[in-house]
C-alpha cells in the first residue's frame, strides 16, 4: 500500500508507526492501493482534542475516511486506525454478502428452495 503524506512530512518515529498501522489494515481487504495521511492541528478545540488525524483509503473504487482527535498526533492516530479497521470489517461483510445472497440472512423474491 502506497502511503501519502498530504502535510509536511512527520517525525521519524511517527512516520514508522503510521507505515506499521496501516500496513496491518491491508489485511481487511484486498486491493487497498493508497492512504492518504493528513495531520493537522486544530486551534479551536480545547487542549486535550487539539491535534488531528485524517486518513482516506482508496483502491478497488472504494473510499474509506476517518478523522479523529487526540492530545497528541500518536493517540489520534490509534483512534483512527480503529474507526478505519471497524469499517473496512463492515465493507466486507457488505461485500461478501453481496456475492452470496443466501449467507447474508435475505432471501429474494423468485428464489425456490428444495426441501
């Protein structure tokens, strides 16, 4: 998975963190391509909530993003990570259901079933 940093270049350390945790969210699904990395600092919230991670994933014509905040760039980035593993599980119980309909709890109309 290629990673995109869309501000200045982080810190060493946090650099290497970020490559770790996403790189662990590929195994969700398949054909995750890019990660866009964004860490901002947000003036207007109180102290404890200040810095700010965003991270979009992209591949396969899916867009996955997730923002949250943190006292530090480090907890922000593990509250993403979360949120982002959460959706990407949901993504794919989507995506298997759909290309098995009778796993996925539904049963159309016009189906018949043998007994």
């Amino acid at each position: 998975m290629e990673i995109v940093f869309r501000c200045k270049e982080p810190a060493g350390s946090l650099k290497e963190a970020v490559q770790e945790k996403l790189g662990h969210l590929a195994r969700f699904l398949d054909g995750l391509e890019t990660a866009e990395v964004r860490f901002l600092e947000d003036p207007s919230r109180i102290p404890a909530e200040r810095e700010v991670c965003e991270v979009t994933l992209s591949g396969h014509g899916h867009h996955v993003r997730a923002r949250c905040c943190g006292p530090d760039h480090a907890v922000a980035l593990d509250l993403v990570v979360d949120k982002l593993a959460h959706q990407l599980t949901k993504l794919k119980g989507r995506l298997q259901r759909r290309s098995h309909p009778r796993h996925g709890g539904q049963v159309t109309a016009g189906t018949s079933w043998l007994w």
